[in-house]
C-alpha cells in the first residue's frame, strides 16, 4: 500500500500518531504537498464523512478523524506556501451562526494563510454582526463565510445585509462557500464570490486582494 493510501486509512482509523509520522514519511518521499493533503487526508476525511451519512459511524469517531487530519494538515502548513511569500492583506473568516462545522473552514483558513495573507478567524457559530464588526474593526478586505448546515446558510444572506446598511460593500468583498452552497445561491443573496473548495478559494482571495491593491 503506498504512503497517501496509508495517510487515508490512518485518518479513518482516527490515529493521530500514525498520521502523523505517515505525512512526514511521504514528505520525507518527496511527495508533493497537495497530494499529501487531497489524496491522503482529504480522502481518508472523506470516506469518514460517507461513513456519517450512512450512519455506519458516530460523531465521536468523526471527530477523532477529524482531529487526526489536522494534525496532519499542521505538518504540511509550512510546505503548501510557495516559497517566499509577499504580505497581501487581511481577510476574515467564520462559520455562519447556527452551524458548528469547522474542519472545511480550517482548510480555507491554513490555505490562504499560506498565501501570505493574514486570517482573523472569527470560529463557529458566528454572528453576521460578529462578521461585519470585526472586519471593520480590523480593515479586513474579504469577508469569508462558511457554512455546512443548509439550515443556517441563510445566515450568509444576513452577513450580506448587514454589511449593506453599515455602508461597506465598497470597501469589502463578501465569499462564500462550504457544501451546501452554489453559485445560484451566491447570486440570489447578493455575494460577490462562491468558490467550491480550498483551493480554488485561495485562488479567488489572491486575485481579489491583488485587484483591490491597484
Ligand atoms: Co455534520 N452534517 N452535523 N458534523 N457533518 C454534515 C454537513 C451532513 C451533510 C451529514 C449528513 O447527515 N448528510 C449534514 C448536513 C445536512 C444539511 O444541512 N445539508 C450534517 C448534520 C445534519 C449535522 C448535525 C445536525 C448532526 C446532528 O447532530 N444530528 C450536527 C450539526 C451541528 C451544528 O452545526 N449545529 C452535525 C455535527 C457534526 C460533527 C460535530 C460530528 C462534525 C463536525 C466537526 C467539525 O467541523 N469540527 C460533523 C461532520 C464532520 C460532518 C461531515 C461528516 C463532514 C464535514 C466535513 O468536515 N467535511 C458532513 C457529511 C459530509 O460532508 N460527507 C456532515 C470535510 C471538509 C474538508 O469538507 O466542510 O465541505 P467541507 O469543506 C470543503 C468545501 O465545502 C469548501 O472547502 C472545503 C475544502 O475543500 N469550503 C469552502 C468550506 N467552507 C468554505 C468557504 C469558502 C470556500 C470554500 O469561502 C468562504
């Protein structure tokens, strides 16, 4: 069985120590970072996730899956950033208020924050005001919402309504993203951006914050 297989089966296993020393044993391989994290943690996360939804696992399991892939991800954070990296700006980032799924966001998060660009994180179950204020407080030029629950996407709608009557949508583009969402969504809410996972994320945030730097 290769390494990544073996990365995938430790996080099903939720075995943090395995996981651990199989990631620095494929970067010691010399395998590429991405794949480490797409085919190796991601893939096993995901098989867990089929698992949930089949109820053939519980969320104490899930949870100790989870836990494990971000041990591994932590190990690979260093390694996703291309080298040397310029300083691009600042974004903020949250889980929409009534939803406690985090792991999808954490990825965004340590993706763009291997772009050079600095992340206040706002955590779960957050506020639209909560949102709004701390990026004005902290001149944040990207508001990144995620969410996991269709229950609380519309949340999103509300973050977009806040930031209209504080006068902002000049001054600070508004993302979205996680599972539930699309980009019919994004239109209808009245977002800037939808973007589908991590790395295309990522690659929206730079474009953004280089287009608002000219
Ligand atoms: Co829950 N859960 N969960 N869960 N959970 C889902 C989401 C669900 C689809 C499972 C199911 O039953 N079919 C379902 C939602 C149904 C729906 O509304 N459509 C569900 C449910 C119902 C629930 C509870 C209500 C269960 C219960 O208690 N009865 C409960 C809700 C609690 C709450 O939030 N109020 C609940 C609880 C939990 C756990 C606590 C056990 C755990 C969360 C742990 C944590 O996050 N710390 C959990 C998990 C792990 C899942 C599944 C299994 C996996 C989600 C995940 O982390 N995926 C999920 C089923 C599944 O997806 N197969 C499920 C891996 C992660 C990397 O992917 O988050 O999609 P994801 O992120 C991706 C993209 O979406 C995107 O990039 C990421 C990487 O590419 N992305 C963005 C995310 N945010 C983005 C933002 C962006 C751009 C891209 O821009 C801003």
């Amino acid at each position: 069985m290769s390494t990544i297989n073996k990365i995938s089966l430790a996080v099903q296993n939720g075995n943090r120590k395995q996981v651990l020393s199989l990631v620095q044993q494929a970067i010691d391989e010399g395998l590429p970072a991405k794949e480490i994290l797409e085919s190796g943690l991601l893939a096993g996360m995901d098989v867990v996730g089929q698992r949930f939804v089949r109820n053939e696992t519980f969320i104490p399991e899930v949870l100790v899956s989870a836990r494990a892939m971000s041990s591994g991800t932590e190990l690979l954070k260093p390694l996703l950033a291309e080298g040397e990296v310029d300083y691009l700006g600042r974004v903020l980032i949250g889980t929409v208020e009534g939803d406690l799924h985090d792991i999808g966001k954490n990825l965004v998060k340590l993706m763009i924050e291997s772009k050079g660009v600095e992340v206040i994180d706002i955590g779960i179950d957050a506020p639209a005001e909560k949102f709004i204020n701390t990026a004005m407080e902290n001149d944040c030029k990207i508001i990144c919402c995620s969410a996991l629950l269709t229950t609380a996407m519309s949340q999103m709608e509300t973050v977009v309504e806040k930031a209209n009557e504080a006068g902002i949508r000049d001054k600070v583009k508004i993302m979205v993203g996680g599972a539930p969402v699309t980009q019919g969504f994004c239109d209808k809410i009245g977002a800037d951006y939808y973007t589908p996972d991590a790395t295309t994320a990522v690659e929206k945030v730079v474009e953004i914050l280089k287009s608002m730097a000219q």
